[in-house]
C-alpha cells in the first residue's frame, strides 16, 4: 500500500474529518475518499465507519490505524536519521495548541523553520486543553501549547511565556476612566464574562477572586477568549483576560483594558510532550525557536 495513502488514512482518524485531513495535504477531499476507499478494498474490509457522527473506526480500523501508526513513526524517523547524517535537519512537526496561545508567533516561527529548513514540515491544529493532552498522550502530536501546564505524571512542560491578565471593559463602562492599577476588590458584584468551569484559565481566575474576597455575577461563560471579546466590546460584562490576546481590540478602541495591582495574575504558557518521549531534532529546534530570543508578546 501506498505510504501516502497511509498518511491520508491516519490524518482522517486523527482529524475525524476527511475535509481536514484533505486541506492538512492541500489535496482535495475527494483524492483522500479515494485513497481510503483503495485501502478498504485491498483488505476487503471497513476500516471507518461513515454512518456515525463523528466517524468511528470499526474493530479493524483500530487493528490497522494502530499498525499504521507505528509504521509511519518508524519510517520517519529512520528518514530523518539518515539525512542528519548528512546534516540535513528534516521531518515532520505536529503540534496542538489552545486556540489563544499567540496563533501569529507560532504561524511565524514556523514559517522561519520551513524556510531554514526546507526537509521540515510544521503542522498546528488548534484545540480545548483536554484535546492537547489527548493528542500527546495518543503520538498525535509531537508536543502542545497550553496554559496553566500540569506538573508530573506522563508529561513534562518546558516555560515558554508569562502573560499579564488584564481587566477587559467596554469603552463605556464606569471603570473605563479609572486610573490603572486596578485592585480586584473593584470588581465585587460586577456582571461578569468567564471562561466555562473545567478550563484551568476559569479554575485560577476564580482562586484569585475567591483570595481578594471578591463576588461577581457571571453573565455568560464560553470556552474560548474570542468570544469572550465579543461578549465585551457589546457591554454584556468584563473579563479577565490575558493582555496579548487584545491586541486588535486595542489597536480599534472596541476594548479598553486596565492592569491590576497584583503582579500575580499571571498565565503560563507551557511546552508540554510526554515524559520519557524524545523529541526529533526538528522538533526540538521548533521548539528553540519559538522559546527565543525573548519577543514582545503577539
């Protein structure tokens, strides 16, 4: 079979989507339907099923994308022993990311490895924490970006930033002319815009009121920083929110922000991969590019 074939069957799985399997090969989805459908009819078998939502694998999917797995893994990285012995650095990099961890860094530092490196492939897809770990812990990705890392067990997390929280507010909320730097206290019995209760970002923003002795009404709650944004620029409440993620919102007035007096409302930003895994050498000089030299936050 076809090793390229196998990659379009392991991305679908891994993707659960034949139309983003597709665009991560910048083929149509058509040409992978096709190369899975090859597969099932070679091994006279359904590898996926199609008629459940999101797609599943059937007990001989499972057999083969385990076997595939290991087979692609194997021939990668016996590939890119060979061209290191020729000082070349090649391989593929994949990568999750919670959605608000600095898209434009990443996409830049990328750019920069692909151009130094033309052997070198960078792929980011951007997922809910649990996703992240869930993608590591299944060799789906190489490593991922989170907030608030956890320590010990099966990963390791390597610093990669420290983001100032911030206090969103619509451009005519009352503390809009209020001088930074903001107390917490200033936010008791506010309406409030949070991120949902199992995200770790929601989990410390909480601590830090719950220290300060400070009561806020939740308006809404979402899982991710955008629409949080938006629930701010139309005056539904404030946010709690890291400061790079505003930046467009800054540049346009449709956010003002004001900084507390606390410098310990922190977000760290971890680099975590599973505890006993090695990183490829290409891997590896994606994540050194990405950690230096210090940049301004993006």
């Amino acid at each position: 079979m076809h090793l390229r074939n196998i990659e379009f069957f392991c991305d679908v799985v891994a993707f659960r989507s034949f139309s983003k399997a597709a665009d991560s090969h910048h083929v149509s989805q058509s040409t992978v339907s096709q190369a899975i459908h090859l597969i099932e009819k070679n091994l006279n078998t359904k590898l996926i099923d199609r008629s459940k939502r999101p797609m599943e694998l059937t007990k001989a999917g499972e057999i083969y994308f385990k076997g595939c797995k290991e087979t692609l893994a194997n021939y990668k990285l016996t590939e890119s022993r060979v061209r290191e012995c020729e000082g070349a650095l090649s391989g593929d990099i994949r990568v999750t990311a919670i959605y608000s961890a600095g898209l434009l860094q990443m996409e830049t530092t990328a750019k920069s490895l692909e151009d130094q490196y033309p052997l070198t492939s960078v792929q980011i897809n951007y997922l809910h924490p649990d996703e992240v770990y869930e993608s590591i812990k299944n060799d789906e990705a190489d490593f991922g970006i989170v907030s608030f890392p956890r320590e010990g067990g099966d990963y390791r997390s390597i610093p990669w930033q420290e983001q100032e929280m911030i206090l969103a507010i619509h451009p005519e909320h009352r503390l809009a002319g209020y001088s930074s730097p903001l107390p917490l206290t200033e936010l008791n019995q506010e309406r409030f815009i949070a991120f949902t209760p199992e995200l770790p970002i929601r989990k410390r923003i909480d601590r830090w009121l719950k220290d300060a002795k400070v009561q806020v009404n939740i308006a809404h709650e979402f899982d991710n920083v955008e629409n949080i944004k938006r629930d701010v620029e139309i005056g539904a409440g404030i946010a709690i929110i890291p400061l790079p993620t505003v930046r467009k919102e800054l540049e346009t007035d449709t956010i003002r922000i004001l900084h507390f007096d606390s410098q310990n409302l922190i977000r760290p930003l971890g680099i975590v991969c599973k505890r006993h895994k090695k990183l490829s050498q290409a891997a590896e000089k994606f994540v050194e590019l990405l950690r230096g030299p210090p940049k301004a936050n993006v």
